[in-house]
C-alpha cells in the first residue's frame, strides 16, 4: 500500500528541479472581514433570509421543513439555516413550520442549549430527547407535508443520511412518514434567492480573484522555458493561505500551442498536466475561484506568452477572443432576462451565434452558496438532457461560462479555444459583471 504521503511527495518531487515563482507579498487581507466581523455579518443575512421562507413554503406546499446536521457528516444547507457556527453534536435538527395566522415557526433540537441558537430559534435550555422532541414537534403542528432532503437530482438536495430518515420516522411516527416529501424546490429556490446585502461582499470578492488571476497569468509568476502548470496552481494556493479564503476547486490551466493538436476531455478543452513547461508563443487559460462567507466564485482568464521581439499578441488571436466577448454580450444583454426561459435564452444565443459563423459553447451555472450552485442554467448540458426549462430570477448570480473556437491564421488555421468565465448579477436589463470583462488577452512577458 502506498504512503499517506506518496501524493505529496509525487508533487513536490515533479516541481523540485524547477525554479519556484518569485516570492509573492502576501495579499492584504482587510480587503475582507474578520472572522467575528464574518459572524456578524451572516447571522443579519440570515435574519432577512428567515424573513423571506414562509412565502417560499407555501409557494412549494410545505407544511414543515427539516434540516439535520450530523457529526463529522455537515449537511450543507447548515450554515445557510442556522447561525454558521461549528457544529458538533450528534444531530442538531433545525425544524421550519408554517404555523398558518401565526406564521413561521422555527424550532432547534439539540442535544445541548445554545445562546447563538435561540437567537433564531425557540429551543429548550434543558433540552429533550430527540425523538421526544420531533414527536412533540409533530403532534403540536400536524403538517400535511414535511420536506427532507431526499430524491433530488443535486448533493445538496439528496443529503439526508438513511440514518436520520429512519430516525425521523421512527421518532415522529407513521402519519409523520407518510407526508414526507422531497424538499428540493424549496431548497433550490432558497438557495438561489440572493441579498441585496451579499453584493457587497461578494463584489471584493470578485475582485480579489481577478486580481490574483491577473497576477498569475504574468511574469510575477510565469517564466517562459521553466515554469509549470503545477507552480501557477502552487502559487494560488498560498496565495488563497494569504488571502484566508477555502478553494471549492483546484486551480485549473490549459496550454494550447501552434503546431500541437488541443486535447480533449468530454468535449472540452483538456487540462494541462502540471509537469507541463511555460513556453513562448503558447496561450494560457486559468480557472480559478475561492469560497468565502457561504459565497463562491468562478473566473477563467486567457494570456498570451510573448515570443522573442514581439509586444503584442498576434492579431488573430485577440480576434479569437473578441468572438467570445459577443457570445458573452449576445448572452448577457439581449437575450437574458428575468422570467425568461434559461433554456430559450440558449437556443436564442448559440442561433445568434451560427448567423455570425462562431462556434461556441455556452455551459453557464448559478453561483451562490455552491461554486456549481442550484438555480436555472445557461447551458448545453441542460439542453442536451431536455431538462426542464425554469425561469431565470432577478438579481441571482451566474457564471457567465462559455467559449469560441476560432480558426487562426499566424497559426496556419489551427484552430484555438477562447474561454471566459465570469461572474454576473441579473436585473431588468440582463446581466451585469461584477469585474470588467476581459478586452484583451494578458501578456505574459
């Protein structure tokens, strides 16, 4: 059996003959809240997000709503229901009951009494049993349906263990059981319901990703002939260590090179391995996001790695880029809006996009409280599975990810990719960045 730390090494070995990047400062972190400022913060976002449940109950039919959160098992709707405070108890269950004229009810069994807690819900200071207290719960309100996370089509929407199913309907009793339902419309549209508060937030946030992608994809960090794909992704993970910030996702790059065939994966552009070597002449793209205060982000970034005497880009490969910027604005501005079909803003976007010649890939996701977060997508995926079409909502957020593929003519006519993610917040008029779109391709001296 291999070493715990055999991926380790196998990392460290695969970069040691390579010369590390030059020595970053580290970012300022004030740009971003403390973590009892973080605290803070989110408790009154929750407030208002409580505020908003009881119509998003009755508009799904759901009498009582539970969430249960086991020991070294967090369900991740957690720390959006309740305070977001660690959690340790062997199940900490957090009840919503549409009380009728007395409106939204919220109730927390734990095994312990809790003073952040009774601050959002009525709890026990000498608490009951669990199953004492989910029996009492169901007796007192008699609910016609009780949602679980159970049966939906996404992790978040299916996380309820076997376990605590068959607790809650042991606990609870036989009627209880019989008006369980799956809670995932309920789920989706909270979770994609965004605060005027978070914008804020969530602005920086975008902005310190651009910035770190900016400074990635340069020669802070690449040195044509000797850097790696695994030193860029080394060098933003110290930089999200500075920054006090969690990756959802590994940084990701992809190399395309005049004379060298594109690799595939699924139909997309394959990523680099990380022994790949920098080169002059090649194009660099970067995926990369981070995960901070319950919120996500997601931005791709394209550079051009400056040849011997060159000061520019060649012209067709900032061409190739403009094609993107139209898909990007076709997408965005004429056709989105809220209430529309995502489905038919794709099919509206991609027609555009054949009357102009460009071949395109639209595969767009809602951010929120997951990078690839629950909402209505913009995407190919969807449309290939014939999911059903949903109406876009105002003011939700969305990676805005897509690409072209354009034919380049100092390259013979090889064709390159041109990949864009940002993300957008939705009003009236369509979607808007949070960052500037990208004008043209960085140059990596």
């Amino acid at each position: 059996m291999r070493s715990a730390l055999a991926p380790l090494l196998l990392v460290v070995c695969a970069c040691a003959h390579t010369p590390a990047p030059s020595a970053a400062p580290a970012v300022d972190r004030s740009a971003l809240p403390g973590w009892s400022q973080q605290i803070r913060i989110r408790e009154e976002w929750l407030t208002h997000r409580h505020a908003l449940l009881l119509e998003m109950m009755r508009r799904h039919n759901v009498g009582m709503w539970i969430v249960v959160n086991e020991e070294f098992h967090d369900d991740p709707l957690t720390q959006f229901v309740a305070p977001p405070r660690p959690y340790a108890g062997n199940r900490d269950i957090f009840v919503f009951v549409d009380a009728g004229p007395a409106g939204l009810k919220r109730h927390a069994v734990t095994g312990f009494w809790e003073e952040a807690l009774s601050l959002f819900f009525e709890t026990e200071r000498d608490p009951k049993p669990w199953d004492q207290a989910m029996k009492a719960l169901y007796e007192k309100y008699r609910p016609k349906t009780i949602a679980l996370s159970i049966d939906g089509k996404r992790g978040v929407t299916r996380s309820l263990t076997r376990s605590s199913y068959d607790f809650l309907a042991e606990a609870m009793g036989p009627e209880a059981k019989s008006r369980f339902v799956p809670a995932a419309e309920l789920i989706e549209e909270y979770s994609d319901t965004r605060l005027p508060d978070e914008a804020a937030i969530y602005r920086t946030m975008v902005q310190l990703t651009e910035s770190l992608a900016r400074r990635a994809l340069s020669s802070e960090v690449i040195r044509p002939g000797s850097t790696r794909v695994g030193d860029v992704r080394h060098w933003l993970y110290d930089r999200a260590w500075d920054l006090g910030v969690s990756l959802w996702f590994q940084p990701d790059l992809r190399v395309q090179r005049k004379g060298k065939a594109p690799e595939m994966s699924r139909g997309f552009l394959a990523i680099s391995d990380e022994g790949v070597v920098i080169e002059r002449g090649d194009v660099v793209h970067l995926d990369f996001g981070f995960t901070f205060m319950g919120l996500n982000t997601d931005f791709q970034r394209m550079a051009y790695v400056l040849r011997e005497g060159e000061n520019a880009a060649p012209a067709g490969l900032e061409a190739a880029l403009a094609n993107t910027r139209i898909l990007q604005d076709v997408m965005m501005r004429e056709e989105a809006r809220p209430g529309r079909l995502s489905a038919e803003v794709y099919e509206a976007t991609m027609a555009k996009m054949k009357a102009r010649s460009i071949t395109a890939q639209i595969y767009s996701h809602p951010l929120g409280f997951q990078g690839h977060a629950l909402g209505p997508s913009i995407d190919m995926r969807s449309a290939a599975r014939k999911d059903t079409p949903r109406p876009l909502r105002a003011d939700s957020y969305l990676s805005i990810e897509l690409n072209t593929r354009t034919a380049i003519p100092e390259w013979g006519g090889q064709e390159v990719f041109m990949m864009e993610e940002d993300p957008a917040h939705l009003d009236a008029e369509g979607y808007h960045f949070f960052a500037e779109q990208q004008q043209r391709l960085f140059l990596i001296r």
